[in-house]
C-alpha cells in the first residue's frame, strides 16, 4: 500500500488537522505515562516548524457520546505543550462555534487542541455529517494515529476522505516497521505469541502460520496446545475446549512450512503468587497439583540457539507470568538475547502489544529493539492480516 507522507508537503500557513492519541493512562487526574505524547510531537514540531497551524483532534476513554468532565483532554493539552516545549490552546469542543472561533485564533506554529472526539455520537458512529464538520476546520489531514487506525471513526476515517490526507511521522514508522517485519521480511521469521488464551488470539495465529519460518508459543497458550496433543499440565491454566483448534493450527503450520516451537521445560507452583516454592521439570512431568507460570532455561537456552539463525523476530505476548517475580526469567532473558542480537545488526526485531511493551520496559531493553508498537489492538489487528480502516483511508 501506498500513502503519502509528509515529504516535501507545503504547509505554511495552513490548517492543519492532526488526529492523535492522547488515549494516555490517568491515575487520579494525573498523567501516568507520556510515551504516547513523546512519541507524537516530532509530527507536531515537524509541521510547527514549517508554519502550519496544528489542530489537534483525539479521543479520550469511553464516554459513549456524551460530555464526560473526568474524561476532557484539557490535561493532555497541557501535557503536549510541556513537551513541546510551546504554548498549547485548548477549545471546549471540537466541532461548532467553539472549536471553529479557537481554529480562527491560531497563528501560524501554533498548536490547538481540540475537545475529547467521543464526546459526540457521531464519532464512533463514522457519522457522515460529524466528519464532514471536522473536516471544515481544515484545508489539510494528517493521521498519526495508528493506535486508533483499526476504528473507522469519524475522525480516524470519515475525514480522511474529506480532505487531502497524509501519513504523519508516528504513523509512517509504524508502517514501515510493520511492513519490514511481516509485509515483505528478511527470512528466516521467527514470530513470538505469549499470552493467556488461544481463544483470543486465533486469527493471529491463523495469520502468522502462513506468513513466517518459525512460531514460538508461550504463556498459558502453550498448555493448551501441550495438553492437546496428550501432555498432563497438571493445574495450569488451558482451555480444553480449544483443544481441536489448537491441533487444526498445528496442522496447518505444517502444511504452509511453519514450524511451531513449544516449551520443553516449565517453571511450577502449587500457587501464583510472589516468590513461593517452585519446581522446574519437563513438560511431559508436571505435577498434578501444579501450574505452569513460566517457561524454564532449557527453552530459553533452545530459544537463544534458534536466533542465531534468524533475520527477523515479531513479538507480541510474554512467556511467563512476568509480572510476578520469578516468573519473569524467560521473558526477560529472551529479550535481552533479541536485543542484543538487534544491536549487534543480526536482526530486525519488532514487538508491540501492551503487556509485551512492558514486558520489553520490565526487562530494561524496548530502546533495544528495532521498533515497539504501542499500538495495542490495531498492532494486533495487522498481526492478524486485517485492512485498518484509518490506514486504508490514506492510499493513494
């Protein structure tokens, strides 16, 4: 697919409307975490620069088309302008008079942000008339949203086919990254899935069986796929019912070339919890009163051998419980082995997902590898081989 970018496009002097994320985590009226602002003001500076005049539009949690006070984007507004480094106009709206009298304010490099989306119907809705209000604020649309491109809103969609619209800098990384990584990869691939059910991730590993070399499954998905094929997992989380389909993945990994790596060891406990007691075993010698909360060395050692022989690695999920100490070793051991390889230009190693971005934070390496999505959903929606409406609506 092809989409413009912001190569060479004039913009001085124009309005420019930016659909971002500032979907941000909030503790008790604070901003938590900025990565998602950071990762957005080199677009914002870029077109600031080059004297457009910015109007930002984002949504904010789930106020399901009414006004929510808890849920405004004031905050962030003034968050983008600390990182900014600049003044940032705030409009109570961001359609009507109110949002169009904040536009007519704005100089040229400066930065406007526009009231919560979601605070009208219209915008999950893809509401014709709501997209086309937007659209009116500008002469210009740039999506850097890619966290938001797998929703055909109004404002990630619908407008993008009301104005001429661009690619913004956040947005054309991860699509050059997505693409390196499963679109046209350096081979051999090897593709890591962790996580707690197969039920939810069927269509990625449906996808990823016809795509790469090799599939490594961990985290709870690997008992199901383990106690399919006849191995006790003892009290380990697996879902029995998904013992069929696990067995049809198989198959058709073997049928498309892919090969599919499975634990050989486990690291048990008879309960989940911080620290207590722990047992490491074969997989095929789990007690029955334990559970499986994380692979064991000899996996992460079988794991490290196949990397060598690999030019690309696309993560999403962690091993383990790496959230509760010991159960991080593996994860974080096979991270640091991806990152180091990485840095040494062995290999492109891409990841996303929320719990594998901090699983990447935990083990003190997401600046080590080639690119970490912090995408959530719409990361995984392309993992899946699905057409993002919001990127979709930029082809050209």
């Amino acid at each position: 697919m092809s989409y413009r970018t912001l190569d060479g496009l004039d913009v001085a002097g124009k309005r420019v409307l930016l659909r971002a994320d500032l979907n941000v985590p909030v503790r008790d009226g604070r901003i938590t975490d900025l990565t998602r602002i950071e990762r957005l003001s080199p677009t914002i500076r870029e077109l600031a620069e080059k004297g457009a005049r910015v109007i930002v539009c984002s949504h904010f949690d789930r106020p399901k088309g009414k006004r929510v006070p808890e849920m405004s984007l004031a905050p962030m507004a003034v968050a983008l302008g600390e990182v900014l480094g600049q003044s940032v106009a705030f409009a109570d709206d961001c359609l009507g008079t109110v949002a169009q009298t904040a536009v007519a304010a704005l100089g040229n490099g400066q930065v406007l942000v526009l009231e919560n989306t979601r605070f009208h119907a219209g915008e999950e809705k893809n509401d014709p008339a709501m997209a086309a209000e937007l659209a009116g604020l500008a002469d210009l649309f740039v999506n850097d949203a890619f966290s938001a491109a797998h929703r055909a809103h109004a404002s990630t969609e619908g407008v993008a086919h009301k104005l001429p619209a661009y690619a913004g800098r956040l947005m054309q990384a991860e699509l050059e990254a997505l693409t390196k990584a499963l679109g046209t990869p350096v081979r051999p691939v090897l593709a890591i899935v962790g996580g707690s059910k197969v039920s939810t991730k069927l269509d990625l590993l449906g996808n990823l069986v016809g795509r790469v070399d090799l599939l490594v499954i961990g985290g709870a998905m690997a008992n199901t796929f383990l106690a399919a094929q006849g191995i006790s997992v003892g009290k380990s989380l697996q879902e029995a019912e998904m013992h069929a389909t696990a067995l049809e993945i198989v198959a058709k990994a073997k049928a498309s070339g892919c090969e599919i790596v499975l634990p050989v060891d486990a690291v048990t406990a008879a309960e989940f919890r911080a620290n207590p007691p722990t047992l490491t075993v074969g997989v095929d010698a789990i007690p029955a009163d334990a559970m499986m909360l994380d692979v064991g060395p000899a996996t992460v050692a079988a794991l490290n051998a196949r990397l060598s022989g690999v030019k690309t690695v696309v993560w999403n999920g962690p091993l383990g419980a790496f959230e509760t100490a010991p159960f991080d070793a593996a994860t974080v051991a096979l991270a640091k082995a991806v990152a180091s390889a990485t840095q040494s230009g062995a290999l492109l190693s891409v990841a996303g997902g929320g719990d594998t971005v901090s699983a990447l934070r935990h083990a003190g390496v997401s600046d080590q590898f080639s690119y970490v999505s912090s995408a959530g959903g719409a990361f995984l929606e392309w993992m899946e081989g699905k057409t993002l409406p919001g990127v979709a609506a930029l082809a050209v």
